[in-house]
C-alpha cells in the first residue's frame, strides 16, 4: 500500500513512491510471492482528512481508505517536505487514523524536498509518527531532493530499502508480534483495525461503568460475612 502526500501533477513525490513500490514488488515476486500494489493519493481526500479532524467521524470518501490501509501488508508511506517539515496533509490524515490501524505493519519511509538540507525530516518527524502508530519501520528511508535524481545512489537507497520492506513483510514477524501482543496494545472499540472487530468476549462487564449501566453498584466492594 502506497500512501502519497503529493498534490503536484506530475508528482515527484508520487514518482519515489512508485519507484519504491516497484522495486518492493520485484524483490516479492523473486521469492516467488503473488503482489497487489494500491495508492492511497491524499491530494482529493483533503477536505475529507479536514472534516474527520473536527469531526472525529471519517466521511463515506475516507472511510474505504483508512479500512484498505489497515488491510495492507505493508506500507509505502511518501510525503513532501514544506517549511522543514512533513506535508501539514500528511501529519492530519495520521491524526485521523486508530492507533492501532498498523500495528506490527510493515512501513517504507520516504520523501521529497527542495534541498537535501530537509533529509532529516523524515528521521526526525515521519519515523516517531509511525513509531507511535506502532508501525515496524525499516531502517532505511528514502529523501530525494531535486540533485538526487539523476544520481545513481538514489537508486541504490531505493533498492536497500525496498529489499528490506520486502523481506519484513515475507518473514511473517508482522503477524506473529500482533498475534502475541494485541491484547496488550490501546485498542478503539469498533475502530477500523483489522483485528479490532471486539464482541462482547471483550468487554469487560464487571467495570464501574458498566455496572452502574446494568442498575448495579459502580463502587461494589468484596464483602465477607463475621459472626
């Protein structure tokens, strides 16, 4: 899953992700896997992302995208860089997802800027957003500024980091760290991870709330009868 900030057509921040994607999907196929790429463009979902942050409520655009997005095997995620920081779109349609959408997912990190003085950006804001999303980045991320692009070590950035998104994603260790630690992560009730479709197993109808809910005693005390 690609996920592109860029609102330029054509989009240089959208040609990284694509290149990135691409070389993902060949190291995939080498070992034999069947791939299916999807873009998430943030660009026509702008004023949905707007609305959903004053809302809280994702609109019926957004939703499909935020449910995709919490499908996805791994994630691609491109932005470009205003002002010495993160697309303001890019940082809002975070702002709107469940903190448990990606959990234990596989994320790609790159960017695009004016000048290679914005190369931290994406260590210094794009990795601790998606550490909080508790996403498992790879080590290496992708900036282009506009002199990279016809330097041969973008595309070698390009091939390291897509070889190790590759190789997270077909080693399984998403699944088994969201099947051994998903009760221990913050969860949304009815939110839109994929996991997070809770029944009544998982409330837990013995809390204060819920108790007073039920007519009962909210402060119920263990009470042990003396002679």
């Amino acid at each position: 899953m690609v996920v592109s900030a860029g609102i330029s057509a054509p989009s240089s921040t959208r040609l990284l992700a694509d290149r990135i994607a691409q070389k993902t999907v060949d190291s995939l196929q080498d070992q034999g896997r069947i791939v299916a790429t999807k873009v998430i463009e943030l660009g026509p979902l702008a004023l949905d992302i707007a609305q959903a942050l004053v809302s809280g409520h994702p609109s019926d655009g957004l939703q499909p995208k935020i449910k995709e997005l919490a499908a996805a095997d791994g994630v691609i995620a491109a932005t470009p860089v205003y002002t010495a920081g993160v697309s303001g779109l890019f940082k809002s349609f975070c702002d709107v997802l469940d903190t448990d959408l990606i959990v234990a997912t596989p994320a790609l990190l790159s960017g695009t800027g004016g000048s290679s003085r914005h190369a931290l950006v994406i260590e210094d804001q794009l990795r601790p957003t998606f550490s909080y999303l508790r996403a498992l980045t790879v080590p290496t991320s992708v900036y282009a500024a506009p002199e990279d692009w016809s330097a041969p070590s973008l595309g070698e950035r390009i091939g390291r980091a897509a070889t190790e998104l590759a190789a997270l994603m077909a080693s399984g260790v998403a699944k088994r760290i969201a099947d051994q630690a998903w009760a221990g992560y913050q969860h949304r009730f009815a939110g839109n991870a994929t996991r997070a479709e809770q029944t009544a197993a998982d409330i837990d109808f013995d809390s204060p709330l819920m108790r007073l809910a039920a007519g009962g005693d909210p402060i119920r005390k263990d009470r042990t009868s003396g002679a």
